[in-house]
C-alpha cells in the first residue's frame, strides 16, 4: 500500500524584516521565528498574528502576518509580567501549602501582592519565596495551554478550590476556554504566557509595608528593573478602594459578573456613589480642619466627569454646585 504524505506550505510573512517565506502548515509562531533568522535580545514572548497577540507555541495553518513582540513593547511586557506572576503563585502555593497570594495593584513601577498567611510576613518568607522562583527559572518548566469546554475547567477550579475563577468562568459565557498549569499548578489567564519559565530573566521581589513588590524590567533599558517609586497616597487609595469592595461583597471580576447577573447592578452603582460622596464629604472636613489650624489651603481641584454636570444640571437641589462649576467650566 502507498502511503503519500503532502506537505501544505504556508506563506507567512513577517512585520520584523518585511520578508515573506514558506513554513509547513502546524508551525509553531517559535519555528516561524527561527526561521526568519531574527535577533531579538530581549524576546520574543509573544506576537502578534494577524494583528492578534498569540503565544510562540500558537500554530499557524494558514497564511499569515506575523509581528513578534519583546518586552520593550507594552503588550510583549504583559506577557512577561503574567509569565512572572504565575511563577510567583507556583512558588508560594510549593512553600505555603495552605496560604495563598493575591496579585493587587500596578504601584511604584511593579505590582502589590498580598501575601496570605496566618501571620505577619518577614524579610525571610521573601527571600525564601525569591529563590523558589529562581529555582523555578533556572528549571526551565514549560508553562502548558489546554483548552476545553468551560465546564470542564470550572469544575477542574472547583476540585482546586479555586472560587474566584469558578465565578469568573461561570459567568464568561463561552463554550470552550482554557487554562494554564505550571507541573502541579493550574491558573487561568486572559492573554498569552511564555512558553516556559526560563524566559523570565529579571525580576526582584522585595517586602513593601504589609506586602510585597514584584517588580518587573525598564521596557526601555530592560537589562535593568524599575526603579521603586514610593507611592504612599496611591497605595493609600488602592487600599481604600479594596475596602470598598469588601463593603460590596466584590473580591473579584466574577463576584462583579455574579452580582450584576442577579439584577444587583443598580444597586452597586448606588453605593459606589455614596461612598464616593462620602469620601468627598471627608475632604471638606479635612479642609475645614485645616484651616481652623492656620493651615490655610489655598487651592482645591475637584475634576468631575461629563455624566456628573448633567446629572447635577438636571436636579434643583445641586443648582449651587453647578454654578460653582460653571466657573471652571465655562
């Protein structure tokens, strides 16, 4: 019997040099990028095809344009930073079986997380935590991509007891999705991860008051890390903000997504705004307070959007605060 294998050859050309070449159709974006001999020192981690940003192990089975992306690019620097932070959940989850971590907040040019343990964090859980990550590194593990029917990852999460991505998924309306695992560990991402561990190169982790400080390369000189900017004020209000949602009963997107569909939007807007008037209303006491003291303030901006001066445009009772704005407004 005569077996004929055929070989479907895809013309695939890429942004980088503006070159088209031949590939076999199943190439992965990684054997496309060998293949037109690019040097990129700082990548890639990821590309776009079609103008749609993929993993290097996507693979192309028809003709293409391909862009790759390092981190010195905003959408390669997302790639690198969830690849990071995977990393850091694996690292955690190996050394504190029954803790846990949760990535916060984008502040002082790196990312807040807050460590959850039944005690304080020392300076020896972050260096302990930052060399379980270099070991994970060095390891070279392969980040592996399944796709499935979203059921099936929602009750893969719910064995995990992970209820932040049950909720998520179950109110993502998607037949298929996919997830991520790390040897043991599983997470979901929205976008794309490097293909393995030992793309990571640079990162530090470092204690920052009740928490830690991933931080992340300089896209711009990526051979250094972003310089700690102290942001106390914005770190102040990130917490304010989580404190809102705990009031909320909102830890994560898919509580957002569960209230919402329950018929509970309305009602958050509401308390979202009071506390936000709350929050004004504290501003003026704390001025006033100021000024008893002699510590006159001389100047205060308070920026509304456009929906709020047609909402108080529209209600008799606001008409002061609107000629007061009309000042500034015009």
């Amino acid at each position: 019997m005569l077996v004929i294998h055929i070989t479907i050859m895809l013309q695939i050309y890429c942004k980088n040099n503006n070159l088209t070449k031949e590939f076999p159709a199943g190439s992965t974006l990684l054997d496309v990028y060998k293949g037109f001999n690019l040097n990129m020192p700082y990548g890639p981690v990821s590309a776009k095809v079609n103008n749609k940003v993929e993993g290097l192990n996507f693979q192309v089975y028809y003709n293409k344009d391909v862009e790759f992306l390092d981190i010195t690019s905003s959408s390669g620097m997302r790639t690198y930073v969830r690849s990071l932070c995977f990393i850091l959940v694996k690292a955690v989850k190996d050394l504190y079986p029954e803790g846990g971590i949760s990535l916060e907040h984008p502040v002082s040019k790196g990312y807040f997380c807050h460590l959850k343990l039944d005690r304080n964090i020392g300076l020896d859980d972050v260096s302990r935590i930052k060399q379980r990550m270099k070991e994970l590194i060095a390891a070279d593990l392969p980040f592996e991509k399944t796709e499935c029917r979203t059921q099936q990852a929602v009750e893969l999460f719910k064995k995990h007891q992970m209820d932040d991505k049950v909720k998520l998924l179950e109110t993502y309306n998607q037949l298929y999705t996919f997830y991520y695992t790390l040897e043991d560990t599983i997470d979901y991402y929205y976008g794309s991860l490097v293909p393995s561990t030992g793309y990571i190169r640079l990162f530090d982790l470092v204690k920052y008051y009740d928490g830690l400080l991933l931080r992340i390369p300089n896209r711009k000189n990526p051979k250094q890390l972003e310089e700690v900017v102290k942001q106390e004020k914005m770190l102040e209000v990130f917490q304010e903000y989580r404190r809102w949602n705990q009031i909320m009963h909102l830890g994560t997107v898919g509580d957002f997504n569960v209230a919402c569909n329950a018929g509970f939007a309305t009602d958050l807007i509401k308390v979202s705004e009071a506390l936000q008037e709350k929050k004004i209303a504290h501003i003026a006491d704390e001025i006033t307070s100021r000024n008893k003291d002699g510590q006159r303030i001389k100047m205060v901006l308070i920026f509304f959007g456009k929906d709020y001066l047609q909402q108080t445009s529209q209600h008799p009772a606001d008409d002061q605060w609107h000629d007061a704005l009309s000042d500034f407004t015009g």
